[in-house]
C-alpha cells in the first residue's frame, strides 16, 4: 500500500472510492455528467441538490446511476424549504451519502438520513460546531476555508485545520477543502490527520464537464487574485459571502441587495424570505455562467486556486494528476 492510500484510507473506506477526493457540490456544474466521471475515475462525484425541487433530483439521481457503476453522494442545503422530501429521494434511490451544507441541519434530518443507511458529511466551520456534529452522530466532517469558491466563511483553510483535525481528525473522518489545486497541498493536510480533500474549482474545466466553453475560458484566464469574496452593504441583511472572479455580475448582486433591504423595511418579505430571495438571486446568476455562458453578467463562482486551472483536462488525468503530486511530496517527506 502507498504512503497515500494509506493517509487516505479512513476516508476511501468511508466512501467506497479508490482517492478520498471528494468533488465540490457546485449548482449547474456538479451534474450528471461530472459526477459520475469523478466517481469512475475513481474519486467521488457528488450531486449538488441546490435549489433543485425533489422532481428533478429524483431524475437527476437515475440519470447519474446510468453512467456510472461507482457511488456518489447528493449534497442538500439545510435551508431548502423541501428538505425531507429531498431526503426521501435520496432514499428511495439507495443514495450512500448526503451531504449537508449551508448551515446547522434542522432537528430529525440526520435521523431521516441515517434511517435509511446512509452516511452523512456535514460542513463545519467551528470547533465548536464540528463537536455538537460528531455528538449527533455523524458519519464524516467537511472543513472548508475561505479561499473556497461560492459561499465561504470568515476563516482559512490552514487555520481550520490547525484548529479542527488535531481535535476531531481522531473521531471521525474529515475532508479538508478550500484552495487545494494540486497534490503537495493534499499531502500536507493528509499528514495533518486530514482522511481526505474535497476539490470544486479544479474540475470545473474538466472536459466531462457541461459548463460553458467561455465559463472555461475566464477559469483559464484567471489568476488567485481574481477570485474576491462579495460585500455585505446592510447590517440587517445578513448575507453569506460568495466568492467568484469579478464581473459586471459583482455589481450587479451589490444592487440586488439594497433591492431586498428595502423589501424587508417595507415589511413586504421576513428574513428567511429575504435570504431565499438572496439564495434564488446565485442560483439564477450562477445559470447564465455556466450554462448560457454569459461571464459578464452572470456569476463566475471560483475559489482562489483558479490560478492552478490551466487548461482544459480529463477527469482522470485531473486525478492521477493529484495523486501523483501527493505521493512524491509524501515520498520526498519520508
């Protein structure tokens, strides 16, 4: 056995996969098509649920399952108004994992997943948090810093992991995420007591992949720098930070959010409504990019590893790529 397979093995064994390399659940990109060649090539391809109604999950799932022999997850937004009927979906397909994100998941949900036999990952992005997730009985921890891409909280990835996996790396598994791009960085997390890396930039410009040829294109063209993190403008709006390369799409969300702000003064909406409307804005945005190739007005969602995004690629040379990168590092480290 490798030095990796070994560092990996909690994690491989968790997900029944060859790498403990998780794919990002990126809307509109982590479909079908992406998850099921991450999975084939011997990664772990997850469905991103996002603002998807259980009709469209439930083909997306038996869509998937045509294309591929190997398992993938479904990652859920805890806030999706039809959560449990998503979870039943999971379940009538014999789903393995699911993936929760976007919050503390609401009470009886881990029980609904985990009634069915399936493994659950939360994010956490505190210890703290991480300690109540372990405590309620989940099956594996998702750690994800700043440098992400999409919608990221206030801390980095090497921070969070310095915090985290000395804590709870020994309880369960957990997968590190946020600006990884190459396999030195995995290696460096794996020997950290990491059980594996969760990557979305990365594939984004994977030949299997559906986004947009100019979607691709901005990735390629793009350096670290460009990847910056959204502004809140309103105190009473709490809005999640988003990450993606600057466009007229960045100005535009700025507006979109003094549009909700007023709705809320007028009592015409309540916060939960309020942010829906803000989740509905990316979502809606985040589609004009990477399906009809608008990189101008939609949203170009990307993490600060873009930079290591130079041209377009198989899934599986993306993989052995990664892997062969992380086991010369791990060598060279003895």
């Amino acid at each position: 056995m490798s030095k990796l397979n070994e560092l990996m093995a909690r994690g491989t064994e968790l997900l029944g996969s060859d790498y403990a390399i998780l794919c990002g659940a990126m809307s509109w990109v982590s479909e079908r098509h992406l998850v099921s060649a991450i999975s084939n090539a011997g990664g772990f391809g997850v469905i991103a649920c996002g603002a998807m109604t259980p009709e469209l999950l439930d083909a997306e799932i038996a869509a998937t399952r045509t294309l591929t022999k190997r398992g993938f997850g479904v990652n859920l937004i805890t806030m999706h108004p039809q959560l449990f009927d998503l979870i039943a979906v999971c379940t009538s397909h014999g789903v393995g994992h699911v993936v929760l994100a976007g919050g503390l998941p609401p009470k009886g949900s881990l029980e609904a997943i985990k009634a069915s036999g399936a493994k659950v990952i939360c994010f956490t992005p505190t210890l703290a948090l991480g300690k109540k997730l372990v405590r309620s009985g989940v099956d594996a921890l998702v750690i994800e810093g700043m440098e992400a891409g999409g919608h990221i909280g206030p801390v980095s990835t090497s921070v969070l992991a310095q915090e985290i996996l000395p804590e709870l790396a020994g309880e369960v598994p957990i997968f590190v995420a946020g600006g990884i791009g190459r396999g030195e960085a995995i290696a460096g997390y794996l020997e950290m007591g990491a059980s594996g890396v969760q990557l979305g930039t990365r594939f984004v410009c994977a030949t299997e992949s559906i986004a947009h040829p100019a979607f691709k294109k901005a990735f390629i063209r793009a350096s670290a720098r460009d990847a910056i993190a959204s502004v809140q403008i309103d105190p009473r709006l709490p809005v999640i930070p988003v990450r993606a390369l600057k466009n007229a799409g960045t100005e535009a969300f700025t507006a979109k959010q003094r549009e909700v702000a007023n709705l809320l003064d007028a009592g015409t909406v309540d916060m939960p409504a309020a942010q829906l409307e803000i989740e509905h804005y990316w979502a809606g945005a985040l589609r004009r990019a990477v399906i009809d190739g608008d990189v101008e007005n939609g949203s170009l969602m990307a993490g600060q590893s873009v930079g290591m995004v130079t041209g377009e690629e198989s899934v599986a040379e993306i993989i052995a790529s990664l892997a062969r990168q992380a086991e010369a590092a791990l060598q060279t480290r003895g």
